[in-house]
C-alpha cells in the first residue's frame, strides 16, 4: 500500500505482514523539506496509525549522499521520534554504491542510541522474514 513519494527519489510503502514502513530510494539528492515532510510527518503519521513496529530503508539501487543538514536531522530528531513511535528494528537494505552505503552508515549509527535495534539484510523477502521471526 502506498503511503508517500519524492518524486524521483524514494516511494514509500506498508507492508502489512510485517507491520513496516518500506522506503525505496533511488536517489539521496533531496532537499530536507522534503524529506522531513516525507519521514516525520506523513510516513511517520502512519506509522503511528498502523501500529509499525520496522521501517526497512532499501537503498539497493540508490544513488547520491544525504547532504549533512538531512544527516543532523536524522541525528537529532529522526531515530528518537521513530522510537517514540513504537518502531523497534531498523532495516537497511545495503547499496552497491560505496557513497551510498556511506551515506546509509553515517546515519544508522543513530538507531542504537535511540533503542532501535539495527539489522542490515541483503533484500526485502529477507527483511520480511527476518520480522516474521521477531514475533
């Protein structure tokens, strides 16, 4: 089910079976409006709504960097609001791009610290079933 989309940059997605929030980004060049329009507020709402207790980030085909103003929002507000949301385990799902996966680990560093367990798979029937574990 879709939830949000940046245009040319990340679709959002529930997956019901697994009670998470699935971004698919295929391109970290956003502008942090938008991408705190797009985590904070919309997914992050329904999240809340839906009792999401995951968010998978796949960045498998992503390209590009988060610029260090997303990155210090995600440092200071992103993980603490996902773990006041009930979100319990982050999920990356790793790109083939070293900047890329350099962008994805400068971020997650920040799950831990919120007490979000953070769990890197290769691909999303992996994520899925690693969840259906976790029950």
């Amino acid at each position: 089910m879709p939830i949000h989309e940046i245009p040319g940059c990340m679709v959002a997605e529930w997956n019901e079976q697994s009670k998470a929030v699935c971004d698919t980004w295929t391109n970290y060049t956003v502008k942090t409006e938008q991408y705190r329009e797009a985590i904070l507020e919309k997914e992050l709402a329904f999240a809340k709504s839906h009792g999401a207790t995951a968010w998978i980030m796949d960045a498998r085909i992503a390209k590009g960097a988060f610029s260090q103003e997303i990155l210090a929002l995600i440092q200071a507000e992103v993980f603490k609001a996902f773990a006041a949301a009930g979100i319990k385990y982050f999920i990356t799902l790793k790109s083939g791009s070293a900047i890329t996966n350099m962008t994805i680990n400068a971020y997650s560093v920040h799950a831990g610290p919120a007490g979000i367990k953070l769990v890197d798979l290769p691909d999303m029937p992996e994520a899925v079933k690693w969840l259906k574990a976790q029950k």
